[in-house]
C-alpha cells in the first residue's frame, strides 16, 4: 500500500509548528515517531493535505525536573527514555513500568509520549498510567494554550481533547508523595502485542498502617482508560489486605464496560480486569514505604 500525496512540512520550532496549522488546521497531520500516522497513511485511513514532521522542533523533546516535584515531559521524548533516564525512574516508576509493556524495544526508540497519549488508543499504556498519576496534558494552539487534566483528555477510542490546529506540547505530573508503591500489569496474547486488559496503580500506606492514598486506572476496557471514581471511598482508611484488594476487583470487574473483538470476549476482558486489579493494588501495596524493593 502507499500513503496518498500530501504536503510536507519540517516546522524548526512549537511556533513554527502552530504557524504551519494555522493555515489548515482540519487537514494537517502530526508526525512524531510514526508508529501510529504512517499505517494510517498506508491503508489510507489518514489522508491529510499536509504532514508535519515534529522531529525537527525545538523544545519538545526534553524533560525538566522541578525541586517542588513536578515533572514535565515533552511530547517527542521517545517512550524508551522513560525507562533509561535515571531520574525519571526514581520520580515516577509507574511511566517507567508502564513503557516496558509497549511493544518491543525497537518500536519505543522511535515512538513518543505525545504520539501515544494523542493517538488516544484505548488499548495503549501510557494513557492509563498517566491518569492514574494524574497528569495535565499541555495543549498549545493559534490562540490559545490549555491544561487539560488526563481524566478529561480522552474522549473515546483514538478521540483526544486536542481541537484542529492544537499541538500537544508536553505532559506535567506531580511525583507521589515518598514512599508510594506502584504497579502496572496487563495481559496480551503474546510478548508485545495489544493489550487485551491492563491496570495502573498508585498506593500509599500512612503510618497508621492504613490507606491514605489510593488510584486505579485500567486499559483495554472501554474507549477510554477507566477511572474508578468511587475507589478513594473505599479504600482510604482501610488496611491494604487481600480482602480489601478482592472487593475492589469484583467491583472493577462489575462496571467496567468492554467489548467484544477477535481477540478476546467483553466477559474475559470483565474478568481479567478484575483480577488485575486486585493484583496490581496488592503490588503497589507491598511497595509502598519501602516495604518490597521495587
């Protein structure tokens, strides 16, 4: 198959970049790392009358590391950095837990944290992970510039928040408080393809011995990342035991809405998000204070 022509464009700055969508903003397409755009352009399935390649763009490609704990992550940082950079692992582990189910190897040297976030797949990793860290989704545009909480950036399966001629320009996420476990599990039918079910999770022990901070967000599930809003009702306060983990997993399981596709049942993908997510608190749990190296 070949892409149908277009234009192309190689903007050298974030203005160039809104520049260039200003002047067809319904018929631009973004090029980060491709993984995404160039299949779409094959089976022509993306026809844009203009594409432009981010990889030339200053300033998106960088992660800055606050002393108040705030982490800013570009949109063209490549999805392998978040499992290298030292830093970032020892700030936020989850991103780095959550990388290393993407694809292979060679896939994540090429593809971005914006792309993917933008991309909006309902079965990728890094939504769901950065909506259980919380994050705010920078969104620079002709006009204007927006921060978008992650629970609102995802409308529905490969449908952002991101409006015609808006650029995502990076992610913000606060570190958890010390001492917070994390944990990232999901299932695929082999190493490296989609996700049939995936959970994230965030857990914090207080020195009560109780919970005091608690977050959930599955993938594969429904069109977009599942956020249990009642979770925090539920846990806060109570011991971190395997009861309290099943519970959490049978309701998990009882109102996250699949679908049915080649790969597996909505029933299956019910059951399984249920399971990892009781399994994935009890990891976070285990983690959290130091009590399990991570």
């Amino acid at each position: 198959m070949k892409p149908p022509p277009f234009d192309y464009a190689t903007p050298r700055s974030v203005d160039e970049v809104v520049e260039v969508l200003r002047e067809a903003p319904d018929e631009s397409s973004l090029l980060a790392g491709g993984q995404s755009l160039m299949p779409l352009l094959n089976m022509r399935m993306a026809q844009p009358r203009v594409v432009v390649d981010l990889n030339r763009a200053e300033g998106l490609g960088a992660i800055e590391l606050t002393g108040e704990g705030r982490v800013r992550i570009g949109s063209m940082v490549r999805q392998r950095r978040l499992e290298t950079d030292q830093e970032l692992r020892d700030r936020l582990p989850l991103l780095t837990e959550a990388a290393r189910h993407i694809a292979h190897v060679p896939i994540r040297m090429r593809g971005t944290v914006g792309g993917s976030l933008a991309h909006a797949d309902p079965a990728a990793e890094l939504p769901a992970a950065v909506c259980a860290l919380e994050g705010r989704l920078l969104v620079r545009g002709t006009e204007v510039e927006r921060t978008i909480p992650a629970g609102d950036f995802f409308l529905g399966a490969l449908t952002s928040a991101i409006g015609p001629g808006e650029l995502l320009v990076a992610v913000a996420i606060d570190t958890p408080p010390k001492g917070t476990g994390w944990a990232f599990h999901e299932v695929a039918r082999t190493h490296g393809a989609f996700a049939l079910a995936g959970a994230a999770a965030l857990l914090h022990v207080g020195e009560d011995g109780g919970i005091d901070l608690v977050r959930l967000a599955l993938l594969g599930v429904g069109s977009v990342p599942y956020v249990p809003d009642w979770l925090g009702e539920m846990a806060v306060g109570e011991a971190p035991d395997e009861s309290l983990f099943r519970r959490i997993g049978e309701r998990v399981g009882d109102e996250v809405a699949p679908f049915d596709d080649v790969h597996a049942s909505a029933d299956y993908r019910r059951r399984v998000a249920g399971v990892l997510s009781a399994r994935a608190l009890a990891e976070a749990a285990g983690r959290s204070n130091g009590r399990a190296s991570g």
